[in-house]
C-alpha cells in the first residue's frame, strides 16, 4: 500500500521490460475506484481513451520510449474510502509507427445515430 493524504500529487512511473528499443509505451487509461473488483460502479476517471478526464492529471517527458510517467492529485473520491485501488491500461506499439494507437493521442468515440 502507498499511503498519502488529500491533494497530495501522486507520481507514477511504467516502465516496459524488453530487450527491444523499438517499443514504445502510451497511456491510454487509468481509473480509480474503492474496490480492487470492479473499476465500473464506483471509480473515478483519470484519463481514459488518452482524454484527460480528472483536470490534476498530467502526463511527463521521458527520455526512454519505454517509460510512461504520470501523475495526478489524491482528490476528494480518495478521501471518502479506507483503501483506493489504481487501474491503468498501457498500449505497447512500435516506435515511430505513427499509424499506431501510440501515436492517436485522445480518441473519443461518438455513437452513431440509429434514426433514419
């Protein structure tokens, strides 16, 4: 466990174990919810699809492909609960592949109209 107190930023560090040097990791999503189970219910959105969603969230320069550095501000949601749970999903693609999802940045999705 890590413990810290309300507004306190958190920095956060994934770092990609291979022998290739031509990876590349993206953080895509990363949630926060009170029960390590379910990250659907009760959670708070950091950043999600590469949109920020929580405004304290920040991503930082790396200077390895392999490393992602973020943080974020333990908020409110963090104060409410004993224990906090962190969720996130790291996209690995190659290196200068600009068609990759790496690369995309925020990717919102819309729905489709179902009308006529």
């Amino acid at each position: 466990p890590y413990y810290v107190d309300l507004d306190q930023n958190l920095f956060l560090q994934a770092y990609l174990h291979s022998s290739d040097p031509n990876l590349l990791v993206f953080v895509d999503t990363c949630v926060t919810s009170p029960d390590p189970d379910n990250f659907n219910t009760l959670s708070h959105e950091l950043i999600r699809s590469g949109c920020v969603k929580d405004p304290t969230y920040s991503s930082y320069y790396s200077p390895y492909s392999t490393v992602a550095r973020f943080a974020f501000r333990a908020s409110s949601f963090i104060n409410q609960h004993p224990s906090v749970y962190l969720q996130c999903k790291l996209v690995v693609c190659r290196y200068n592949d600009y068609s990759s999802r790496c690369y995309q940045g925020c990717v919102s999705r819309f729905k489709r109209n179902a009308g006529s």
